[in-house]
C-alpha cells in the first residue's frame, strides 16, 4: 500500500490569449475577453501528489521523512515560484509563441517536475485557474511505483 502527500504552492501570473497568425477580428472572436492588449491574470494554485518514498531511498540520501517532505516542498514551490509575477506571455520564452492556457501551463511545469529530483515519485498534479477551473496531469500509476 502507498501512501502519499500532496504539495500545494500559489502562484500570481499573468497572460493573453492570442493567436498571432490571426487577424484582431479573429482573434476576438475566438478568445472574447481574453483578447486584450495586456491580458489578465490569476491566482493558481498547484497540488502535487507525491508517493512516499521506500526507506531504502531516505537511508540513501541520509533523510528521514520530515526532510524529505521539506525537500520535495522546497523543489515544488521553486518550481511554481519561476511563474510569480510574470506576464508569462512575455517573461518566459516557452509561451512566446504558445498561448499560455492553463492547459499549456500544466505541460510547462509537468517539463520541470520531470527534470527534477522528485520525479520517480511524481503521481499527479493539478493546477487550479480558479475554484471551478483546473487541469489535472496523471504522471504514473501509484501502484507501479517502488
């Protein structure tokens, strides 16, 4: 049986939605408010599910839990913090010519989650653009993890 903890971490960002091979017209009529010269922003929030590590892994890394849930905290929140305050339209060079929806922004910190060291435990993530708004990311089975 696995047991999990989930990390949950906010971050304030902003965007615009445009189609840049797109008249204004279409562009309007696709995105609606969306469409604005300067965008609009969110408050996201981010829950990743984690599986707890074997012992054999802590004892290797010479960790006890309570250092591990800080470590995977320290790596999810940094993760999440690269966002902050950004126009990601404009801040982050992965959305210059990708529409920064929520569902884009998954896949940008699925990338980074993956490239990190909590990978192997990775399960899940969902990222909220509002309460009744969110994605959700399916790493891999609980079950198949060690």
């Amino acid at each position: 049986m696995n047991s999990f903890i989930v990390i949950k971490t906010e971050f304030s960002s902003a965007h615009l939605y445009e189609q840049k091979k797109w008249d204004e017209k279409k562009n309007r009529e696709t995105f609606g408010a969306c469409y604005t010269q300067y965008g609009h922003g969110h408050n996201y929030k981010w829950e990743v599910t984690l599986a707890d590590p074997p012992y054999r892994f802590l004892i290797s890394r010479k960790m006890n839990h309570e250092a591990w849930v800080k470590y995977s905290q320290d790596i999810v929140h940094s993760i999440g913090n690269v966002l902050d305050h950004q126009h990601l339209n404009f801040a982050i060079p992965e959305f210059a010519d990708e529409i920064p929806t929520t569902e884009n922004i998954s896949l940008y910190l699925k990338e980074r989650l993956l490239k990190s060291e909590i990978s192997p435990f990775v399960v899940s993530f969902r990222l909220y653009e509002t309460e009744d708004l969110w994605t959700q990311i399916q790493i891999q089975n609980p079950a198949e993890i060690e």
